[in-house]
C-alpha cells in the first residue's frame, strides 16, 4: 500500500475530486494547509512609495489543498497521473505530489488489516 499526498490549488478541488471518484477512489481526506515554494509566497504592494518606485512585500504561505489517499500499490500510477493532468497549468504554484510506503492499514470498526481495510 501507498499514501499519495498531493497539494494542489485551491480552485482545483472540486475538479480532483471528481477525478478521483471517476477512477472510483473509494476515500480520501482533504485538509486546508498554507505552505511556500519557489514562488516565495504571494506579492503584495507595500504601503510605501518612493517616489515613483514602489516596494512590495511578500506574505510568507500561500493558501492550498492537501489531499491524503491511501491506495493499493497498482492504483498509485493511475491516480497520480490523474492528479497531474487535473491540476497542471504549467506555472509556479501548480503543486506537489509524495507517495510515500504505508506498512499497515486497520479499520477499527472491523478489525480488517491491508488492502482489505481500504475497501
């Protein structure tokens, strides 16, 4: 089994969301984080001019979607390669994706360990 995190726009949720039930991922969960990347947060104009020069500053994260789907080994390519081609625009900011080895999986209602918990 693999987690696949993936942190995307925000304005590409709903988007992803419909991706992943299209490839029938039975569950994920999503959580609102900030986080900064090589764009080094957002630009704002600064409230100082110098003359005809004006300053800005830069707020340190930038608002986005994380999304955490626990999947069988065979499904990681497939759901990836979905993620990508929903939120890719092809500018900074598009996100990041980590898939990362889950060693076990327990549903606590059922006692059901691996594969067999995710179903």
């Amino acid at each position: 089994m693999k987690e696949i995190v993936a942190i995307v726009r925000r304005n590409k949720l709903l988007d992803t969301e419909a991706g992943l039930i299209e490839l029938r991922t039975l569950g994920f969960t999503t959580i609102s984080v900030e986080g900064r990347g090589k764009q080094r947060g957002n630009e704002l104009p600064s409230s100082r001019s110098y003359g005809e020069v004006r300053t800005s500053r830069t707020l340190g994260f930038v608002p986005k979607i994380m999304l955490s789907i626990v999947v069988d080994d065979a499904d990681v390519e497939k759901i990836v390669s979905k993620i990508i081609s929903i939120n890719h625009t092809g500018k900074s900011g598009d996100g990041k994706i980590f898939v990362c080895p889950v060693d076990e999986s327990l549903r606590v209602r059922t006692g059901e360990n691996g594969v067999a918990s995710l179903l």
